[in-house]
C-alpha cells in the first residue's frame, strides 16, 4: 500500500510531495508573502475536496512532508475560508504581519493582522484544550500553558498532532528570571498544534490548526507574533493576586497588557466576524 500510495502521490503532487514531546522536529519554514500557489485560489468546494484526497495519500508517507506540501495540500481550502475574514477586516491577504492573542482562560486564540496601516481584528479560533492554571510556565513538566510575548520558531509539517508551530519558549524574558531564580530547566518545546489535546501547549482542532499554519507559511514565521495570556485584559486587568506565582508576575502582565491593548484602541465593539 505505501509503495502504491508513493506512486500515487508522484504522480498526482509531481515536485510536492508531533502530548507536546512527541512533535518530530520543525525544519522547514517559508520566507514571508513567498508559496502563492494556493493564495488566488477561492474554489472551497473544489479545494476541500483536494484536501481530503491529498491528505488520504500523504498520510501514507509520515515524515516526509515538506511546508510546501502543506501548502499544496490545504492552502487553497484555508485560504478561501480566510479570505473573507481579511476582505471584511479591509486587510489584503496576504498580510505583512500577524499577531495571535491566545487568552487561556477564555479558551480563544484571535488572529490579528496588518498590511501598512494599524493591526486589525480578523477572527478567532476555539483553543479547545490548554493544560495548567493561570500564570507563567516555570519548570519543564508543570504542564503549564507559557505566558508571555513569543514568536514563531519553526513549522512542522510532519507533527503527531496533524501539523504544529513551536514558539520561542522560553524567550529572554523567561531564561533571565530562570537564571535568578537558579530554575535550570525551565521546560521547551511549546507548540500550536491540532488533534485537541495539550500538555502544555494551544491545541486547536484540525481544521484551525491548518488555516494557522497556512497563513503563517505564506506570511512568514518571522513575522508573526505570538502573545499568550492568562485572560483577557481588556475586559479585566491582569493582576499577579496569588502569593503562589512569583514576584516578577506583576512586571511580565504589564507586558503582555500593553501589547495586547495596542493592537486596538477600540476594543470588542469592532470584532464582529462572519
């Protein structure tokens, strides 16, 4: 069957073609507005279909996908799903940068994006598992959900979790207090990935896990910003009120509330969606 299946894919793809531990290393990311292919296509029906076929034939061939595979495989249905999001939020597609707001508590991830003007809201996403409490992650195996302003290192097409994203973790931020506070494990390997099940890291459904993976690739991981939250702050402030999370708490929610409020003036009112 995977011999047939490698036929198959060879001839159908010609040039195409993973808890939070178990992702195989990301090794593959796309430089920014580069892997167009799928971007001017809006056929869902068409491009849903193509998407079923294709991921019947790679799943044949664990290991051996590529970000450009990803892209050709589910870029023209995410795109077409995404697209009207953008023309709503009167932001071409696709962008020039990106921010994510995961909001732990509030169990959402919000997709933010901006060309030349200021970022603008364009939907969000159910996270539907995220292990831990509110507050930083602090030592590898807390299971805690980090907390802070993080980026995207790498894309892994290749995940046990369907496809995922690793972020910075930990960033300077982290390593400086864990290095004052003599933590010399303070964890790694902190994903945005599918399949809805987390140790530690975001774990979107499948679907959502694709469309953020897509506009990633085609944006570019350098330019995407991950913010993760405890909870909102535009609806309650951020307040480090347990005498459990460390001192520097109160210095890192400062942080992420000022990088969050700045993304929009105007708060809720203007997120509508589809």
């Amino acid at each position: 069957m995977k011999s047939t299946a490698k036929i198959i894919v060879g001839l159908a793809l010609t040039g195409l073609l993973g808890a939070c531990s178990g992702h195989k290393p990301a090794t593959t990311t796309v430089t920014a507005k580069t892997a167009t292919t799928a971007s001017t296509i809006d056929a869902r029906p068409q491009a849903q279909a193509d998407r079923k076929m294709y991921y019947i034939l790679l799943s044949e061939l664990p290991g051996q996908r590529t970000v450009e595979d990803i892209l050709q495989i589910y870029g023209a249905y995410a795109t077409s799903k995404l697209k009207p999001y953008f023309a709503k939020a009167k932001v071409p597609y696709p962008p020039r940068e990106v921010t994510f707001i995961a909001l732990k508590q509030e169990k959402k991830l919000e997709l933010w994006a901006r060309d030349s003007g200021e970022f603008r809201f364009i939907r969000d996403y159910g996270i539907w598992d995220a292990s831990g409490v509110a507050g930083p992650k602090l030592r590898q195996g807390d299971r805690q959900v980090p907390e802070g302003i993080y980026r995207i290192a790498g894309l892994n097409p290749n995940s046990h979790y369907h496809l995922s994203m690793k972020i910075n973790y930990p960033n300077e931020f982290d390593l400086f207090y864990a290095s004052q506070e003599g933590r010399a494990d303070p964890g790694s390997d902190i994903f945005i990935h599918g399949k809805a099940a987390s140790l530690g890291c975001l774990a979107m459904d499948d679907e959502a896990i694709e469309e953020l993976f897509v506009v990633t690739a085609q944006v570019g991981a350098e330019n995407v910003k991950v913010v993760i939250a405890p909870h909102d702050p535009r609806t309650h402030p951020l307040e480090a009120d347990s005498e459990e999370l460390p001192a520097w708490t109160s210095e890192l929610y400062s942080i992420i509330s000022r990088e969050i409020k700045a993304l929009s003036p105007v708060v809720k009112s203007a997120k509508t969606g589809l």
